[in-house]
C-alpha cells in the first residue's frame, strides 16, 4: 500500500493548518480526498452573495486538488454541505458548474442539510473524492 502524503494549499490552507491543525489534501496512491473546501478568499472572507460564494468553493477545490496533482477532471465522487436550504439558485449554480468544470462526465452527488459550518458566516462547503488516471 501506497504511504499517505498531506497537502497544504498555499494562503487558506497554511492560515487554516495553523489555526486549526489540519490538512487539505490526502494522496494515496491514485485517490486523493480532500478537506472540504467553503467559498472563502486567503484571508478566510466569505462572500455576500451565495453564487459568487458557491463558485469560490468550486475555485477552492480546483485549487487544493492541485496541491495533489488532481483535477477536477479527476472527480468521481461530490460531497456538499449547505446552510440554508436548497434554494432554486444553489442547484442552479453548482449545475452549471459541474458542467463547466467536469464537461465530459457528472460526478455521484450527496447533498446534505446543515445547520452551519466551520466559519459563522458559510452557507456551502464542498468535499471531494478524486481517481487519478
């Protein structure tokens, strides 16, 4: 069996590794799993807005994805936490960027209603299982 390598993404990541003392991303072998990742900037900011919010976390995810070496391409497996409900504009949103991100093929999708995340001011976090080939 392949040894567990942790990845930091660089700016959020290390902040977050310090504050909180956990990684971003595990690699073994061909499966990368990764922390999941909210809407925020490097200095943790959220937006206002949910869909500027929703389509950070999907830049977050391509991000520590490549800490390591996966892509979104990568993604089998889409996990999503929301604060909030599931209004008409979230779907829409995350849809439009699956499609955007992985063109080629859709992921398998859980949704899961909270009632809030790590940082008070979240509404979504985003989890991901990708196979690198």
């Amino acid at each position: 069996m392949s040894k567990p390598e942790v990845f930091l993404t660089p700016g959020y990541g290390e902040k977050l590794h310090a504050l909180l003392h956990y990684s971003q991303a595990l690699k073994i072998g061909d499966r990368v799993e990764i922390s999941g990742q909210g809407g925020w900037n490097d200095d943790l900011e959220i937006p206002v807005a949910i869909e500027a919010e929703i389509e950070q976390a999907f830049e977050n995810v391509e991000r520590t994805l490549s800490t390591a070496g996966a892509s979104w391409k990568d993604v089998v497996h889409v996990n999503s936490y929301h604060v909030g409900g599931f209004p008409a504009v979230v779907n829409e949103t995350i849809t439009r960027l699956y499609r955007r991100y992985m063109p080629d093929r859709a992921p398998i999708w859980t949704q899961v209603g909270v009632e809030a995340l790590g940082l008070p001011t979240m509404r979504i976090e985003i989890r991901v299982t990708a196979i690198l080939t």
